[in-house]
C-alpha cells in the first residue's frame, strides 16, 4: 500500500478526532465485512450471528472504529471475489503473500498460523530435521491437505493419508502413527469433538509459520485502513487482542500478535 507517512499522520489524526461519526458520515458507507465458517475463530451460534474469538476481536474493532453493520459468512473463495470486484469489503483472516500484496490494502495480522509435525506428548519423539521425520514409523496428512501435499512433493513415503482430518487424530493418539502434519489452530475443533485434550499431543517440528489479516478492498480510504491498524493496534497494546483470544488459541500466539509491529509481515504463496 503507498503511503506518505508524514500526510498519513495528519490525515490519521483528524480522522480518529471524528471517531464518535459512523463510517457512512465519514466515508460515505459502511464496509461490508466478510469471513468464513472457520471454528473456533468464526462461526454461526444457535441465533444465526456470527461469533467466535476472531469474529468478536473484529467486531470489537469495528465498534471502536465507528464501524456499522455486520459480519456475514460466506464460501471463502465467493468472499475473497467480492472483496477483489466490490467496494468497501473487508475479508478475513487473510494470508499475506506476494501475489496477493497489491491486490488489497492490508490490516494486521490479526492471527498467526504455525504448522509442522504433532506426536503424543507421552512418546516423547524428537524432530530435528526433515530427515528425522522420514525416519518415523507414519506421519498422517489428511487427503488433499496442503501439509501432505508439500511432504509428497519432498519425497516421503511414510504417509498416511486418510479422507477425514478427524482420521489423523484417531491415529495418533492409537498408536498407529508417529506424527501428525497440522496446525496449532486447525487441530483445534478436532480435539473439542473428541474424547482428546489438545494438552495430549505436542508441536515437535514447525514446517511454517503464517500471519493472516483482513485484507481490504483496493479503493478503500488511506485513512480509513490507518484507523482500522491504529485501532487494532490499540488493542493489543491494551490488552483486548489477547482477552478475546486467551483459552481459544495458544499463548504463544496471543504474545507474538500482541506486538504491534508485526504489520509489515508477509508469506509466500
């Protein structure tokens, strides 16, 4: 996004001056926010409202922002069409990449994604290297997986790769697999759906770490992107990023999202 810092500064500083107006008066109208079905982070509750830790983080900062409306879900990719043709459209939790750097302006990260190879905690395997994970007896990556994916193109020809997410849990923690590939965030529901406790199974090797924002439709205002990270921004500083967030994700994620200097943050594709 171009910026000129020192214009940016002052334009910022009227606009958070007008932060009691809604956007409509601000802007001329509202953003339209949009996420997917993704628990914990967002879902539909029993009355048909959006919620879950990101979901309410984000509708906080809307509120405080001066922000109306409401988050609606839709299909990711459907989402991520109206936020590149629409105007005003603000998608998340977005991935940051360079293919996807110009095409929106950018807010965040407002969650980090880390991935690598899970084992029981009681085995107490240690991963050191690629190579000591070909060594083990069976990592198990779900079937059309990204994680899989990349460890087929590596070359390892020790998967196991059933049709279900909720398979590779099952394996694990049977015994029938040394190692499972997912995320500290994606395994989530998988343990809240089944007899395990997330507190079972420990991250022994990481193969990536990703940042995700909400990634904001090209002709949206300068200032109005800069009010959404200066708000977000007073957020973690005041505590409320890891309030929404604590006992839903893991600690270690919450201390690094907590640090508002993480904007710049990109990933490949």
């Amino acid at each position: 996004m171009a910026w000129d810092y020192r214009a940016g500064k002052i334009v910022r500083a009227g606009v958070l001056l007008l932060i009691g107006m809604t956007s409509s008066q601000l802007w001329g109208e509202p953003m339209k926010v949009i996420t997917e079905h993704s628990p914990p982070g967002e879902y539909l509750d029993e009355n048909g409202r959006v919620t879950g830790a990101t979901a309410e983080l984000v509708r906080e900062l809307m509120r405080r922002a001066g922000e109306p409306g409401e988050i609606i879900i839709l299909p990711w990719a459907r989402g991520y069409r109206v936020a590149q043709k629409e105007s005003n459209v603000a998608l998340f939790e977005t991935a940051r990449s360079e293919l996807r750097e110009d095409q929106f302006k950018w807010v965040g990260p407002i969650k980090r994604i880390t991935s690598g190879f899970f084992v029981r905690r009681e085995d107490g395997i240690a991963i050191e290297t690629l190579d000591d994970a070909r060594k083990l007896k069976g990592i198990c990556a779900y079937r059309g997986g990204s994680g899989g994916e990349s460890l087929l193109a590596l070359g390892f020809t020790n998967l196991e790769q059933p049709t279900r997410p909720a398979q590779c849990l099952d394996m694990l923690m049977h015994g029938r697999v040394d190692a499972w590939i997912t995320s500290d965030i994606g395994r989530l529901p998988l343990f809240a759906d089944s007899a395990f406790s997330a507190d079972d199974v420990e991250l022994a090797y990481i193969t990536s770490v990703r940042y995700l924002y909400i990634a904001m439709s090209l002709d949206t205002e300068d200032a109005r992107v800069e009010l959404w990270q200066d708000t977000l921004d007073n957020m973690k500083r005041d505590g409320t990023l890891a309030q929404h967030y604590r006992g839903t994700y893991p600690d270690e994620m919450i201390q690094a999202l907590s640090e508002p200097d993480l904007s710049d943050l990109s990933t490949p594709d």
